[in-house]
C-alpha cells in the first residue's frame, strides 16, 4: 500500500510539472488558432516561426550572448578557483561568501544595479551591456560548479609532475585540468542555461532595439499569444532536453570507463 501511495505521489509531481508543457506541445501542431479547439494536425507554425525575421534575430541575439558570456565566465570562475584554492582558508571562505552573493540576492536589484552601473559610464546599451550583465552574473554559478572539484584535487600530484620535470603550464594542463574538467563543463552548461532563461536582468540592460528570445517573448506575449510562440517554446525545450540526455550519457560512460580500468 505505501509503495502504491509513493507511485502515485511521484506520478502527480510529474504531471504537474510536466503537463503544461505537453500542451504547449500539443498546440504547436494544433492547425486551430484557437486553444479550445483541436484543428487537425500542422507544421504551418514551425514554418512561420522561421520566416519571422524579427524572432530569428532575437534567437541569434540569445545564442550569441548565450555562448560568448559563458565562456568568458568559465574561463573568469575557473581562473578565480584555482586563485582562492591557493589562498587561506579563512580568507578562501570570505571570498566563497561574496562570491555566493549575486545568487541569492533578487535578479531585479542585479539588474538595476547594472543599469545604473553603465549610466554612469556613460556606456551605450545594446549586446555588449547584456554581455557584460550576462558575464557578471554567470561567474558564480560556474564557481560552485568547479570549487567542489578543486577541494578533491590532490595537491601533491601537481608538485610531483613539477618535480618530474614538467612546467607550470604542463603540470596544470596534464595533471589538474583532466580532473577539473567535469566542474568546468557543468559550470559552462549552467552559465549556458542562466544566460538562455535570463529575462529580467536583460530587459534592464539591453536598450532600445535589442531583443533576446525572453524578452521577444514578453513583447509578443502582450500583443496576444500567437501559435508561433508555442512552435518556439517546444523547439527550445527539446533542445534542452537533447543537450541533457548526451551530457548524462557521456558521463555515464566515462564513470563506466573509470570503473573497468579500476577493476
């Protein structure tokens, strides 16, 4: 009985969670305008969501922003781990500490806070206050992501590539990176992700005329949900979910490989 009762209860988390977005799906292909009425099956959305200029620039905007700010905060948060990895503990703890700041604080005051920022620098809003904002605000998520990693690291494995004869840059390359490469590439993935669903620090900082995907979103959505906003949602979420499936599938395997070698 209580196992039934388990079953059910995860069965009804699922539904809720994932029941809107099947139906959003669903209308992607719903040949009706209408919500309230099933007009046959159609592709006619996905063909005009790719024939809308005004939507393929914001997407391009959004991968732009998207890649370039998190490999910039990759490269900022995996150098600054490696930094506080050499410091003190009571001063390593500090600076976690600021660092774990901008997540818990509200996305809104990081987002005016910015925008005053770049007012009084007197910089021009448009894809490169976005990128710096996105930047910003991506270096701690990927410093949780890579600061675990670097706690495991042996110290001793780098001074012994050292006195192997290996350089600095070698030792680091060789010896250290292999293992921070997990912590790096999920940070990157969830700086990705940040950036991707980011709306409201990029709605402060963009300017007139500058458009990602949530903010297009938030525009086309005032003017009345249009059936191509559905055909975009079910794209995004697939790719998502894609992008999901191979990351889990690649590290299932490399924990496969680790184990044979072990054993």
């Amino acid at each position: 009985m209580k196992n039934t009762a388990k079953k059910i209860y995860i069965a009804l988390i699922f539904i809720f969670l994932y029941a809107p977005i099947v139906t959003l799906m669903v209308l992607s292909f719903n040949a009706s305008k209408t919500r309230a009425k099933w007009g046959g099956f159609t592709l006619q959305w996905y063909s005009a969501l790719f024939q809308n200029r005004d939507i393929m620039e914001a997407l391009g905007n959004t991968l732009f922003i998207a890649v370039i700010s998190s490999l910039a905060a990759t490269v900022i948060g995996a150098i600054a781990c490696i930094s506080m990895n050499g410091m003190k503990r009571r001063t390593r703890s500090v600076l976690l500490g600021i660092a774990n700041i901008p997540m818990l604080n509200a996305e809104i005051v990081t987002g005016i806070s910015l925008m005053l920022l770049f007012i009084s620098l007197g910089m021009r809003f448009g894809l490169g206050t976005i990128l710096l904002s996105h930047i910003t605000f991506n270096i701690p998520y990927v410093i949780l992501s890579i600061m675990p990693r670097m706690k495991q690291l042996n110290p001793s494995i780098y001074e012994a590539a050292l006195d192997l004869g290996a350089s600095p840059g070698t030792a680091f390359f060789k010896v250290v990176f292999p293992d921070l490469l997990p912590g790096i590439l999920s940070g990157f993935l969830m700086a990705f992700t940040m950036s991707l669903d980011d709306f409201i620090i990029t709605h402060f900082t963009k300017g007139a005329g500058v458009d990602t995907l949530s903010t297009k979103i938030y525009t086309e959505v005032k003017k009345g949900i249009k059936p191509e906003m559905y055909a975009l949602s079910t794209i995004i979420f697939v790719t998502v979910l894609l992008l999901l499936v191979l990351v889990n599938a690649a590290s299932g395997t490399k924990n496969e490989k680790a184990k044979e070698k072990e054993s």
